[in-house]
C-alpha cells in the first residue's frame, strides 16, 4: 500500500510539474518584449529604462562615486551608444544626462558632459565585438567585488544561480584601471562570442544584453548570486559552525541547471525582472528621472 501511495504521489507530482511546465511555456511563448515601432521612440524608451537602471543601482547601494558605467547602443546609429557622464551620482541622472558618442569616444550628441575614459573602453570594445548585445552595465558593487577577488565563476546552488549555467565568463587579468584600447579588447575576449556575463578579477561584474533591462536584471541577479556565494563559502569553511569540516554544498545538475537556465535567463524573463524594479523606481521618484 503505501509503494502504491509512493507510486501515485510520484505520478500527480510528474504530472502537476508537466502542467506548471506548460502553463510556463505558454507564458513565456505569449509574452514579447514592447519594442516601440519606431527608431525613434526606441532610443527615447532605452533612454528611459537606461536613467530607471541608474535609479535603481543607487537605491541599491551599487553607486561609487565616478565609477560605474551603463552603455547603450544607438538603434538610430548602431555604430554609436550612450553612457553616463563622469562624477554624476547615479541617484541624480536623468535622460538628459546622458552623452552620444562615435566609436572613439568623442561627443556627437547628448549631454555635453565629459565620460569615463575607463568605461567608454571597455564598452566599446564589446559593443564592437557583439552586434547582438546593446547594453551592458558595468557598477561597483559589494558582493561583486568581494567574490571576483577569486576569480571564479558561481556554483549552480540554487534556481537563481541557474540563470547563469554557460552564461558566465571570467576575466583573469587584471591590468589596472582601463585607459589602454588593448585592455577592453581582451575584456570583450574574455566575454566571447555568445556569454552575456563576466566576472573581472579584482575588479567586479558585467552584464550584457539586447535591451537595457535585460543587462540591468542580470547584473542585480548576478550581484545577489555572489552574495549566496560568498555566504554559502562561510557555512562551509571549517570550524564555520563548530565543526572541523564545515557543512556540505549541494549543486544543481547538469541537465535541471540547463533546464532552469531556459526557463529562467531568457530575454524575455530577464524583461520581466527588471520591470517591477523599474515601475516602483518610476513611482518612487514621481518618473524625475524621465526629464
């Protein structure tokens, strides 16, 4: 009786999950991005969500004085982008803010604001070497930090952590602040061909993606990974809780990691992460940051 219990128990979970997993992918299957129809008004909405972002990482203590950079690739003028201004705190920016430049740096529009030399190589390497990418984002943050000091990537120990399953490139080299073209173009190596993510030892965390939301989703999820990380290294250092050996880790599989990884890190999901975080920042400031 109760290998019968087990059996039947086994098999309604089998099929609520094929159910949920259906339900998931027809969610996912109806649900599109909201790409405005014109060139226009999708640089004027990437603006919009770019200035969010920058709202977003100060409320959540990602701010650092002059450091940290998002870019954006014009959908007017892909061979050009918009980035921050220098020593603007990210609390204060707005769309106005923000500052066109060609493929060397040079102003060509916007804000008529000097940018971070460091930033602009960086993410200009990689807007060269990635067509499909449009935005990155580049922040000092705590926990980013903290684990990119090891110079290695997250461990699959939870869902969350599975947003990055083949995602996830590492930096090793760490060469100083980046003033010299030939440090960005192997930060762009390092970063690939299809990885959206990377880790700069010594340094911190990247993320990219097609829209600004999709790079800004990744970056707050990846920057809450490595604070799992960090704290899950604690637990199981030894003597941690009184013991030589420390507590265990259990990882995610292969194959449930994958799995997740498609549910999970889609552009689309990533969209939707972003967007709850963009609404309450929208309220919160009454949109100032739209101006």
């Amino acid at each position: 009786m109760a290998t019968t219990t087990l059996i039947a128990s086994n098999y309604m979970e089998v099929v609520q999950d094929t159910k949920i997993d259906n339900e998931q992918s027809a969610t996912q299957a109806s649900f599109r991005i909201p790409w405005p129809s014109s060139k226009d008004a999708q640089r004027r909405w990437q603006l919009e969500q770019m200035a969010g972002a920058f709202r977003i990482f100060s409320k959540l203590g990602f701010a650092d004085g002059g450091s940290g950079h998002i870019s954006l690739r014009d959908p007017i003028d892909p061979d050009t982008f918009w980035i921050n201004p220098y020593g603007v705190h990210f609390g204060l920016l707005r769309v106005s803010d923000m500052v066109h430049v060609d493929e060397e740096g040079r102003r060509i529009g916007g804000a008529d604001m000097a940018v971070n030399t460091a930033g602009f190589i960086i993410h200009a390497a990689i807007h060269r070497a990635r067509p499909d990418l449009n935005a990155a984002c580049h922040v000092h943050s705590p926990y980013g930090r903290a684990w990119s000091n090891f110079g290695r990537g997250i461990d699959m120990l939870n869902q969350d952590s599975c947003m990055f399953y083949n995602d996830l490139a590492i930096y090793g080299n760490f060469g100083g602040v980046v003033f010299a073209k030939e440090e960005g173009k192997r930060v762009a190596e390092a970063l690939g061909s299809s990885r959206k993510n990377l880790i700069m030892q010594n340094h911190g965390l990247l993320t990219c993606g097609g829209t600004v939301a999709e790079a800004a989703a990744f970056f707050i999820a990846l920057e809450r990974a490595c604070h799992t990380q960090l704290l899950t290294e604690a637990a199981v250092a030894p003597h941690s809780i009184g013991s030589s050996t420390g507590l265990e880790k259990t990882f995610v599989g292969d194959e449930e990691a994958a799995y997740t990884k498609n549910g999970t890190g889609s552009p689309e999901v990533m969209y939707r992460q972003f967007d709850p975080e963009y609404q309450l920042i929208l309220k919160e400031t009454s949109g100032d940051f739209l101006a």
